[in-house]
C-alpha cells in the first residue's frame, strides 16, 4: 500500500481500446487457415526437437525455431513447447 497517494492520480480516466468481434473473428478463422494448409505432423516433430534440444546449454535454438516458422508454426506452439521445458517466468514477491 502506498501513504503518499496522489489524489487527482486517482480520479484519471483511463481511455479502454473497444473490443471488435470482427477483428477477433478475422484472426481465428485466418489462424484456423495456416493450420488447415502447412503439414502438422512436420510441425509436431519440430516442437519435439525444439524441446529436446531446449533441455540443453549446448545448442543455438534459433535455427529450429527459424525453421519451426517456415513450416508455419504459430509463436504461441512455439512458446508453449519452450514453457513445457523451461517453465514460465513468475516474478518473485517483494517483502
């Protein structure tokens, strides 16, 4: 909690961006269009070797990942695999 609150601070108005279904609709059918077209076995081979070599120090993940999007990957296939390995990030508490 923080003693020194500025009081106008709180009374701000804050400008919210409007939500579009038909952007939001555009987006996943367009998504649902690069899944139906690449070859996802490939891409689920890739994910594998991606986390395999994610469990090591030794490799450059970077060509796998450049390769991983040529074959039309999705960032979040991408980075769920490396979570699976690695974890996510949860930033510590301050006391």
């Amino acid at each position: 909690m923080n003693r020194y609150v500025d009081e106008q601070a709180k009374s701000a108005e804050v400008e919210i961006h409007p939500y579009d279904e038909e952007c939001t609709t555009l987006q996943i059918s367009r998504l649902n269009a690069v899944r139906a077209k690449r070859d996802s076995s490939r891409v689920q081979a890739l994910l594998q070797e991606l986390k395999e070599q994610a469990r090591t120090d030794a490799v450059n993940l970077l060509p796998k990942t450049i390769e991983l999007a040529k074959a039309r990957a999705t960032l979040g296939e991408i980075c769920g695999a490396l979570r699976e390995v690695w974890g996510a990030y949860e930033e510590p508490m301050i006391v």
